[in-house]
C-alpha cells in the first residue's frame, strides 16, 4: 500500500514542488520514496512496503526507460499474469506486482484492467507519447483525485497532496456541501475543494497536451439465476471467499483481521488462519463488541487485540480524522475505525476487514423494507400519496412515518444508508442554498440501469455506486492509511462478485434475516449466535454525549462560530441541538453532519493543520 501524486508540465521549481506533495502523504508510505521527472511529468510516490521488500521500489521502467508507473494498491493474480507476459517476451527485474501493470499496459493497453484481480489506482507515463494513462479499481477501494490548473494535471491519492501545487485556489464547494447534508458523504464528482475530481471505480484516464479523457472499462451487473439451490449458492459463496481470503493474505510481511461482532469481519477472521485480531468498543454496555470479539478469538485460538475507547479520546481526535479524510465525513464509525486501524498497526502492516459483504449479499437491515411496505406499495400509486400527504399532517404517532415511507416510490425515498436532510429541510437551515441537486437526479441514472431488477437488487446496485464508495470505503482506506497500515477488504472481490451477483433475492432477504445466503457459509465456521448476529457495524454513544453538558457545549461552540454563520442558519442549527438535549427528537445524526463539515471547514480552512 502507498500514496501517489504527481503533475504534467515543468516548472522551475518542479522537484520542490513534488517533495511538498510528497510529504503531505507520508503517512501513506513511511518506508522509502521515489520520484520520476521529465520535462513532461513529475511523478512521486510513498512506499509502504508489503510485497517484494527489496525489490518492489518505485517508480517502475520498462525495459527500454519510455514507460514508468507508479501504484497504489495490491494485485492479487499478478503471477498468472505476469507468466502470460513472460511467456510473450517481456522481462521482469522484479517480483512486484506493479511492474505487472507497466508490462501488461505495454502487452495490452487498456484491455489490461478487466483481467485484474485486486485494488489499485496507478499512473503509468509514456514519454514518447506525451501521455499520462491512469486507472482506479472495480469498486472503489483505492482513492484516486486530480484536478486541471492552468491546463495541466495535478494528481493523488489524497486532495493534501493537490492543496501543494502551487497557485491553487482553497475555495468550499457549496453543491458539495449543500448534497452532503443529504447523503452524509461528499456525492458529486466536484470534491468540497472547487475544482478537484474524483476519478470514479472502474474508470480509466488518458491525458495527453491538455486533454482528459475519462471512460468506464467494467460495470457491475446483477443477473439473478434461479435455476440454483439454496445449497449450491452457498457452496459457491464458501468457496469463492476461502479463495479470495487466501489471495488477500499474499504478503511478506505479518496479515491481521480486525474484528467486530457482526458476521461479516466474524467469517473473515474465522477463515484467514492468521495470528491476530483488533477490536475496539466504548464504555456503554449497547457500544462494547470487546468480549464478543475475545470470546470469538478464543474459540478460533486468535490473539485478539483491542481497546477501550474513552469519551475523551474520541472527541479529542475528531479534528485530526476530518483532517485526514480529506473531505467531510459525518459517519460517527469513521473514528472507532481510527482507533482500531491504531491498534492494528502496533502489531501489523496488513489487515484484513469486512467491507462489501452487505452490498454484494444483501446485509443492511433497510433491504427488508421492500417487503415489510408490501401493504402499502401495492395499492395504486394516488392512492398511496394521499395517504402520504394525509400522514405528514398528522402529530407524530406510531405508524405515521410508516405511512410516509409507503406512499414514496423506492427512488423517492432511498439514496443508500443515510438519508439525513431533505431538500426541504436543508434549504431551512442553509444561508445561501443553491438548490442543485434533489437527490433524485443524482441517483436517477442507476436506477435507470437496473429498473428490471427487484426492489432489494435496486438497493444494493445504488449502495454499491453511492454508499460504498462515499462512506463505506472513504473511511477504510483514509482511517487506515493515517496510521501507515494496508486494509484488505476479501469481500470486494471480482470472483467473490461474480458470484454474488447471480443470488436471487429470496436467498439475500428473507422474514429470518439479510445476507441469508452468506449466512449460512458463514455457519460453517462460527457458531449461530455469530452466524445470525443483526448487523451493528461500529456503534458509537453520540446520541448519548450530546446531551451532556460538555460536548452540548463544544458543539455549540461551533454552531455559533463565524464558520457557521458563513454557511448555516445558526439559530435554525441549534434549534436541533436543543430539541436534542431536550429529548424532544433524537437530532444526534443531524447535528453531527453539521458538525463534522465545520470540524473539517476549521482544519483546511481556519488553520495552518
């Protein structure tokens, strides 16, 4: 796992320029640097060394010195490709994956990356051609940002490294703030910095004389095949994840599993034979996955590793995580995941984790709602929205939100696991709304691809492009790479998908429970309280800390500061922090997202971080 950055053209100051974008990322690579320049390109990288530890430096020439690449990432079928090339003529002086890359462009140029198998976001130059050619993963796991100044590319695997160009323009986004009250996560293509991309998963680049040209090489498709039993999906999952758990543990150095009390991380330690576990929890008997997670270590014969989390701890540390993650995040998980990365990387550099196992079987406990609405969302469709609009008048009483929620159409009324403002209700408390966009435009293009498909597969097709790249892996990969540790996430697997992705809902969600199917591989090694465990994730106590006096107070600071009154409402912002402390509503989630942009708007904005 590394960090990479880098620029086309030359300037005077070139070298000094690309040694401040290298160091903005260090904690990415804190085992060696390179860098390659030329008078077309400047490319760095930071080295956290995993594979080949002597030979794998970078950057990476072919055979002739006109190609160079630098990777960020791990392949994991790198040896049956690497065989194919050499059996066509090209010689290797390495044993890493990323001369893989260099070659198998020079062999088959873009054609290359659907025959892939792991994560990466890599930029190979060709200077006899003047062009930059770069690629991000299938789903997302590696980051790749970049942004066009003065005609040329600026690059990196983290927007710090792009503040370091010279000339750029710190300027806040307000379409990304304005969509990330909805979403929780940063949604657009726009970063919060104007001007700043991301490059989308299974997307490739060329860049050539001021050109960007971008394009998708792989799409996920679901295609549910009913002529297969319960027995022979599982069997399938089983075995698809023992093969890509043992290809995610390819390393020379020690791989670890991190472990909460949920079944996904579960059937991944229970499977990767390795030496350790990490786990964290907080001091709340609903919040502490710690004696699950020992107790499930000692039934494995796992050393498990892990930490109590203080109050105190947790909010100390939350500038510093909205530093690293770039853009704002209001997940309160992303920083449990700080600490248990902080756990980790005491004893290892690799360690494996859960990710993607909802959105490729079906997990989150939202999929059920198709079926539970069944009463509702059957009846004709005026009928289902005067009783919606009938609802909304009504005092808050049970049923009311169930009603509300059946009288919308599944893309009214899911963008993925979080839906926290409506557009109505943002507009309320923002000074100057722009009014772009209502959820449904962003998200209107995927259901557009997938509208053949049931209600739980649409979910999940919308989760896999909104949720799992914004939130999900954002935070993997920034929380991990902060404490110079590789996360390795076996569900995110092409094998893995292909099979996932032929399992007919009733083996995804059922009146039992969600990822049914996976479940029951699962059951093979871990005990049923494990196997059928209702998804938790990372709970974290904020509903609880708002209301006492000193994070009631410090949050109000904040809501009331010049940054506040720059972007918000303040008197319509602690309005919900009030009612919170009250009782009144349970605002928790709300106000932190409010909260989290400002923690991130005073790191990048109001202080040298």
């Amino acid at each position: 796992m590394c960090g990479i950055c880098g620029f086309t053209g030359h300037l005077m100051t070139s070298e000094e320029i690309l040694e401040n974008m290298m160091n903005k990322i260090i904690h990415r690579g804190p085992d060696s640097g390179g860098k390659y320049m030329d008078d077309g390109v400047s490319m760095g990288f930071r080295r956290l060394s995993i594979i080949d530890l002597e030979g794998g430096h970078q950057p990476i020439y072919n055979e002739t010195k006109d190609m160079v690449i630098t990777f960020n990432g791990e392949i994991y079928n790198h040896q049956e490709i690497r065989a194919d090339l050499i059996a066509k003529g090209h010689v290797m002086s390495s044993n890493a994956d990323t001369e893989v890359l260099l070659h198998g462009y020079e062999e088959y140029g873009e054609d290359l990356l659907p025959k892939l198998r792991g994560m990466f976001a890599f930029v190979i130059w060709d200077s006899k051609k003047e062009t930059l050619f770069g690629a991000r993963d299938f789903f997302g796991i590696k980051p790749f940002y970049y942004s066009i100044q003065n005609g040329q590319l600026v690059y990196g695997s983290e927007i710090k490294s792009i503040l370091e160009y010279p000339g750029f323009h710190r300027e806040v986004n307000k379409e990304a703030l304005e969509n990330y009250l909805t979403f929780q996560y940063s949604v657009l293509p726009e970063t919060f910095f104007k001007g700043v991309f991301k490059l989308p998963p299974a997307h490739c680049f060329t860049f050539c004389h001021g050109k960007m040209n971008i394009k998708r090489y792989w799409e996920p498709v679901f295609e549910p095949d009913h002529s297969k039993s319960l027995e022979q999906f599982v069997d399938e999952i089983d075995n698809a994840m023992q093969d890509s758990i043992q290809k995610h543990k390819i390393s020379d150095v020690e791989v670890g599993s991190f472990l909460s009390s949920g079944v996904d991380s579960s059937y991944v330690a229970a499977c990767f034979h390795g030496d350790k576990t990490f786990t964290v929890g907080f001091d709340y008997e609903k919040y502490n996955e710690i004696d699950y997670a020992k107790a499930l270590s000692e039934k494995i014969e796992i050393d498990n590793y892990n930490k109590l989390i203080s109050k105190d701890e947790y909010w100390d540390i939350i500038g510093k995580v909205q530093y690293q993650m770039d853009e704002p995040l209001a997940d309160p998980s992303a920083i449990a995941l700080y600490f248990v990365s902080q756990t980790a990387a005491k004893h290892v550099k690799v360690s494996l984790s859960g990710e993607g196992a909802d959105e490729f079987f079906g997990g989150y406990n939202i999929y059920r709602e198709p079926h539970d609405l069944l009463p509702l969302t059957r009846l004709p469709r005026p009928v289902r929205k005067a009783m919606g609009a009938v609802a909304k008048k009504m005092p808050k009483v049970k049923g009311r939100n169930y009603i509300i929620r059946g009288s919308k159409d599944l893309q009214e009324r899911f963008i993925g696991n979080a839906f926290m403002f409506p557009e109505e209700e943002r507009e309320k408390i923002l000074k100057s709304p722009t009014g772009k966009y209502h959820h449904t435009v962003l998200t209107r293009p995927y259901y557009d691809k997938v509208k053949h498909l049931d209600d739980v597969t649409k979910m999940q097709y919308i989760d896999m492009h909104f949720w799992l790249i914004g939130d999900i892996l954002l935070k993997a990969d920034k929380m991990s790479m902060a404490h110079s540790l590789e996360v390795r996430v076996p569900f995110l697997d092409r094998v893995v998908f292909d099979v996932a992705r032929k399992v007919p809902t009733e083996y995804k969600v059922t009146k039992e429970n969600t990822k049914f199917a996976m479940r029951q591989a699962a059951h093979r090694y871990l005990p049923d309280m494990v196997a059928e465990k209702k998804k938790l994730g990372f709970p974290v106590p904020i509903r609880i800390w708002l209301k006492e006096d000193a994070y009631y107070e410090k949050v109000k600071a904040a809501f009331e500061s010049p940054a506040a009154r720059e972007f918000f409402k303040p008197e319509e912002i602690v309005r919900y922090l009030d009612e919170h402390r009250a009782g009144k509503a349970d605002n928790s989630r709300k106000i932190w997202t409010i909260y989290m942009f400002l923690v991130w708007h005073q790191q990048y904005f109001e202080q040298t971080a």
